[in-house]
C-alpha cells in the first residue's frame, strides 16, 4: 500500500494527463499538496454501503488516497445503500461548502432531482460505479461492465465446451450494473453457445436469495455445469457452502466441479481460485475507482474539463446523455494470474 499510495502522490505531483484533457485552468497548481489539504477546494465524500468486501475495500483507498494527496474533505458519509441517506449527506456537503461531490447511488433512477440541483448550485458530481439514469454528472467513474458479462460467458462457455447448464445470479435489474452484465452475458450465450441452457436467477445483490435460488435450481437440474455470481462480494460464500453441504464443491480439474465465474476481484475470491474451489473472477478496480474518483473530482471543483477519448490508463472516456463516463479497465482473473501483485485484491489492507 505504501508503495502505491507513493505512485499516486507522485501522479498527482506530475499532474496525471489524460489524452483529450482540456482546461482553461493552469495545471501547476495542482503541484501543491499539503497534509491538511489547506487551499484545495473541498470535497464531499459519501459512502454508499459497508456491507460488501468491494466497498470495504473502495472505503480504503479514498481514505488512504485522501492522505496522500492532501486533499480537502469534508467528513466522509456513508448513506448504507438508502437514497434518502445519501440525500441528506448530499445536502450536509451543500451546507458545508463542498465544491464537488463524490458519490456511488445504489438506487440509479432516485438520485436524478439531487443531481438536478446540485448542478443549478454548480456542484459538479463524480458518481463512482454506478451510471445515475438521469441528472447531470461530471464523470462517471466506472468499469465497462457489459465486459464483465461477455467476459465471464466467454470463459464459462469454453469451460464447459459449449454444452449443459449454468446458473446466473443476476444483480438487481434496476441497477445499470446488473443490467449490462445479465444483457451481456444473455447476449454472449444466445450467439456464442447456444447450446448452453441459462437460468437466470434475480437476486437484488442479496445472497441468501441467491442460495435458495440456486438451492432450487439444483434440486431441479443436478447436472448443472456452471455458475455464473455477478458479486462476489455477495454470492461467493454462501454459494460455496451451499455446495459443500451438498458434496458438490469439487476442486478445478476433478469430476462433478461445477464452473463457476465471480465479478469483483476481491481478495476471497483470489483465495477461492487458489483452491479450485472457483474458476475465476472479473476484478472490478477498487483501487482505480478511488483513485480517479478524487482525481475528478478535483479537477471539477477546479472547473476544468475532459473529452470523450482515450486516456493514458488504459481506458477510454466516452459520451453520455448526462455527462461523462471513465470505464477503466476490469481483468479477468484465473489461475494463471491470480497472483499477479498489480491486481488490488493482492494488495489491499498491506
């Protein structure tokens, strides 16, 4: 972590440019940075939730990324996956002088009338992983989540070489991110193997309804070759200790081991691939979603601008109805390189 919280000082400190970056602002005096964050604009900060290892971990590295680069936050919120919470965080940043707002709505569709006024104040907003369906944001800052379905269809399909069965635990369909990944990977299925039978299985990101989903779906189907958990974070471990139970858990390589594909990276599921006991995840950046997080939104309550386009991280801006959009990129993570020290999930809490 040292190491890295180094790398991200020293970016800021360089002034990090990202191809078609445009401003009217002079850059060098971001060079600056002071432990207290004295002469930085503030910065509202909320939490969404503190329930899942993904966002446990995200909580991390704003803290850690925070102090690093002296920035100026007001006392970081969390509004506990509850809109109205985060409303009234929203509006205690208002209050206390935040010039630009970080946040990540678990509910998409009801933040739309407190980013329609925190624009008419001029509060630029970061919305972190999650795609608001309306309101003005500055930047979304987020991965390409339509890739995280293709992708583990992809490895699950070749798995199991086109033919059988695999369960979808599928997020909450009036999110952005369990939409794209349920569309992509339905998507992937129907064209690239359609001799796989899907079940979808609707979960609301909770998992004891996954586990009785899949606790039917067994029931029903035994010879079910493969699992696809759009959160890791949620799904992983009670559906190994559903398969446990059931003398179902057998290692990568043997007889009966049922394919399984997560989507977070974090470090359990790292763990989980190191024993077989599944076969990858896609690793959803928590380290780079705090990162350009607060890199965006110091640059909005600076008033400077970006345009659609490649960036220098290996990742591409591109076009919204009501803003902007990072997608940084998101490895799928097997047994090849589950040890590779850049994935943050081998990294966090060190």
């Amino acid at each position: 972590m040292k190491r890295r919280s180094s790398r991200i000082a020293a970016s800021a400190a360089a002034l990090v440019v990202l191809a078609g970056f445009a401003t009217a602002c002079n850059r060098g005096s971001d060079s600056t940075t002071a432990a207290s964050g004295g002469g930085k604009p503030k910065l509202g900060i909320d939490l969404p939730r503190a329930d899942s290892d993904f966002w446990n971990s995200y909580a991390q590295y704003i803290k850690s990324d925070v102090s690093s680069q002296g920035l100026n936050t007001l006392p970081t919120s969390n509004s506990q996956n509850d809109v109205t919470k985060l409303v009234a965080n929203v509006q205690v940043f208002e209050n206390t002088g935040a010039k630009a707002v970080v946040m990540a709505p678990q509910d998409t569709g009801a933040i739309a009338s407190t980013l329609d006024a925190l624009a008419g104040k001029k509060i630029p907003v970061v919305s972190v992983d999650t795609r608001p369906d309306q309101g003005q944001v500055y930047m979304v800052v987020r991965a390409d989540n339509k890739a995280y379905g293709t992708k583990a269809c992809e490895f699950l399909g070749k798995q199991l070489g086109g033919k059988g069965k695999v369960a979808e635990f599928q997020g909450s369909l009036d999110s952005i991110n369990g939409r794209d990944r349920s569309e992509a990977f339905a998507s992937c299925m129907k064209s690239e193997f359609p001799g796989i039978q899907v079940f979808e299985l609707p979960t609301e990101w909770k998992g004891d309804v996954a586990s009785a989903k899949l606790q039917s779906t067994l029931a029903a189907n035994p010879d079910l070759g493969g699992i696809y958990m759009q959160a890791g974070g949620a799904f992983l471990q009670p559906t190994l200790a559903l398969l446990q139970q059931k003398g179902l858990l057998k290692p990568v390589g043997q007889p009966g081991h049922i394919a399984i594909v997560s989507n977070d990276g974090i470090p359990a599921e790292f763990d989980a691939i190191r024993k077989g006991d599944i076969d990858a995840t896609v690793s959803q950046p928590a380290d780079l979603y705090a990162k350009y997080a607060l890199f965006y939104a110091e640059a909005a309550a600076e008033g400077k601008t970006f345009q659609p386009g490649a960036t220098d991280h290996q990742s591409t801006i591109i076009s919204l109805p009501n803003g902007l959009e990072d997608q940084l990129p998101a490895p799928l993570v097997t047994k090849d390189n589950v040890d590779d020290k850049t994935l943050w999930g081998n990294n966090v809490g060190h």
